[in-house]
C-alpha cells in the first residue's frame, strides 16, 4: 500500500526558483534541488555534468514510496530530473546531444527511428515529473548501460536477464507509485519515467 504523500518529509530541501520556459505545471508545484547523498532513504547521484537534481516535491515524496516498497538490499539511485532549458548548461547539452545522434547513426543506422526516445529531453525541460532512476543492489549500482545509450541491445538483454527480479521490482514499485516508464527499451534501462498524478 502507498502511504499519501501529503505531509511526509516536511523538512525536505526547498527551492523557489523556476525558470523561463517552466510549463504550468512546474510554476504551480513547489520545486526541490537535491545534491548529492541520501535524502530520507532515496540515494541522490546528479549525473554529469550537473551537481543537483530539480524535482516537484510530489515526485519526491512518490520516489521516497517507491523507495519504500523494495527489499533492504535494493535502494533507487536518482540521476536525472528538471534541466532547465535556459541554463548555462544547456548549450553544452544540446551539443553533446549532437555529436551523441551523429555517432548513432553510424554505430546503429538500423536504430534511426530509436534517436527521438533516446536523444530528446524526454519532458526533462518541461518540468520536474520526468525523473531518471538507476539501481543499487547490495551497495553496487547496476550499471544496466555500461556504454551509456551505445551499449549493444544484446548486452542489455544480458545485462536485464542477470538481474530481473530486482529490474522487475524496482518497474513495480514506480508503476503501483504513478509512474510509467518510456517506451524505448534503452530509455526504460536508464530508468527514465515520468510521473502521471491520479
């Protein structure tokens, strides 16, 4: 069972900066900024170049459920949340993003229709409901993309295979908590989901 999320972790770390460009949605939530560590259980690691991670509060608190509802020995690795579109680093991401679909297309040409799930901000530059989770298993992080989006499908259906239960686990927890994951086979690997408030 889901506890409500309405009043459980007061004493989460708030920020009221929103940024042009914000959708509705994100100016009318409150708006969190975690850094790197451990924030009530849920495992903070901004992936690079980023130090932070902008989220709604209400994602936090559905994470933290989420969180809630796996084993001991399996804990949620945030990675990837709001990347507002304005930021100084947004111009390096765009970039990176470029150079990332031109060596896809040559690596995978068979994979072309794949680069919009892969390659696109996903509604990371939208608003803080778009998160994206890895897994700690045991204190070792699950690295289901060893080379990032490149990583051979083969090597992901392996990599998937040696660890299902706690892949099927952590899917479970974040649907049964509101989110659905993407689409994309290597999206959903990342573990990119958005949250769909009932």
């Amino acid at each position: 069972m889901v506890v409500p999320a309405a009043g459980r972790h007061p004493d989460l770390p708030a920020s009221d900066r929103h940024y042009r460009g914000c959708s509705p949605a994100c100016k009318a939530s409150r708006m969190l900024t975690l850094h790197r560590g451990n924030h009530h259980g849920l495992l903070i690691a901004p992936r690079w170049p980023s130090t932070r991670i902008q989220l709604e509060e209400e994602v936090l608190q559905r994470l933290l459920d989420a969180q809630a509802m796996l084993p001991a020995g399996l804990r949620l690795l945030l990675t990837r949340g709001f990347e507002p579109g304005h930021s100084r680093l947004d111009g390096f991401r765009r970039a990176v993003r470029r150079l990332g679909i031109a060596a896809f297309r040559t690596c995978y040409p068979q994979r072309r229709d794949e680069i919009d799930a892969i390659f696109g901000a996903n509604g990371h530059d939208i608003d803080g409901r778009h998160v994206d989770v890895s897994l700690v298993l045991h204190g070792k992080r699950l690295r289901l993309l060893p080379l990032g989006v490149f990583t051979p499908l083969r090597w992901q259906d392996r990599r998937v295979a040696r660890h299902s239960e706690a892949v099927a686990q952590v899917k479970r927890s974040l649907q049964q908590c509101g989110f659905e994951l993407h689409h994309n086979a290597t999206e959903a690997l990342q573990i990119h989901c958005d949250y769909r408030p009932r």
